[in-house]
C-alpha cells in the first residue's frame, strides 16, 4: 500500500501540471489543478467523455477501466459496471457545456463512505491554435471521520493522476 502511494505521488509530482490544495479543515478542503493539453478543445472534450481511455485503473472498484462511463448531459452518470451486474456512482452531472465545462456532484473513493458532497469541475479553454488548458476545481464539505484536511492531499494526488493520464489520452496518436 505504501508503496502504490509513493507511485501515485511520484507520477502525481513528475506531471506537467499545477496542483493545489487551495485550502483545508476539518469539515472539507478545495483542489485546483491545472494542467496544458497539446490538443484542440474539441479533442480533449471528445477524450474527457470517456473516462475508460484514461481514468486509472487503479482509482475504480473493478479494477477496469473498461468498466466506466460517462452520459455527459445534466442528470448523466460518471458510472462503472461491477461484476454480477452491479454498479457504483462515481459523480452525476448536474452542468454541461460542450467543449468548455462539466461539472459533477461526486465523492470520489473513500470519500463515498463519508458524510461528504463534492463539486468536480472541469473547465477548458483554448490556448493557441492546438492546446488547451483544463482547470479542475474539488470543493468537498461535509463530515470525514478523522476530519476532511487528513484526506486533502491524497485526494489532489490522485486527481493529478487523473489529469496526466486524461493528458497522455488527448495527445496520444489516433488509431
């Protein structure tokens, strides 16, 4: 376990991206990373819908990526299959703007077990004739046993795993 954290910090710490825990406390904390996609807009939109190219296996409860969805329209579903025909939440979408923003209410991992909500936002904007800058904003609050601030810095490592990853998707050659 120990050492899964050390990769999931280390890849967190070599990606080309800006993270932050904005602020933490006991009832909740702020994320705000920020990374540059060498891809069109409309590209990375295309990837970010679909969570199985690049969200971590590692960060799901069947261990596959395969397994997850998303239906990026207001009520839509950040979803995955189990096995024995069972599913888990991950967020729902409560704000959609084609190619510029989405947002999910979601309490991501172990913070489903807790008393918590989230806001995930994903914004992109333009950069040039073929970049793109994401902005990911995590607004959690609620009640953590142990308190949310000992959670913060985990949850933005991972997230910047996310990132990368959703990064290495969009600039990845086409098929």
């Amino acid at each position: 376990m120990r050492l899964a954290l050390f990769a999931i910090a280390a890849l967190a710490c070599s990606t080309p991206a800006s993270a932050d825990v904005v602020q933490a406390t006991p009832a909740g904390f702020e994320i705000s990373q920020t990374i540059t996609i060498d891809a069109a807009p409309d590209a990375v939109w295309d990837v970010l819908r679909s969570p199985q190219k690049w969200w971590d296996k590692e960060h799901t409860y069947s261990g596959d990526s395969a397994n997850l969805y998303l239906d990026a329209q207001a009520t839509g579903c950040f979803c995955e299959k189990l096995p024995g025909k069972g599913s888990v939440e991950h967020g729902h979408v409560v704000y959609v703007e084609p190619g510029r923003a989405l947002r999910l209410h979601a309490a991501l991992g172990p913070l489903q077990a807790e008393g918590v909500t989230g806001a995930l936002t994903l914004t992109l904007q333009r950069q040039g004739e073929q970049a793109t800058v994401v902005k990911l904003s995590y607004v959690v609050g609620g009640f953590v046993r142990g308190g949310a601030e000992a959670m913060a810095t985990k949850v933005d490592a991972v997230l910047a795993v996310q990132l990368a990853h959703l990064k290495a998707a969009a600039e990845a050659p086409a098929p």
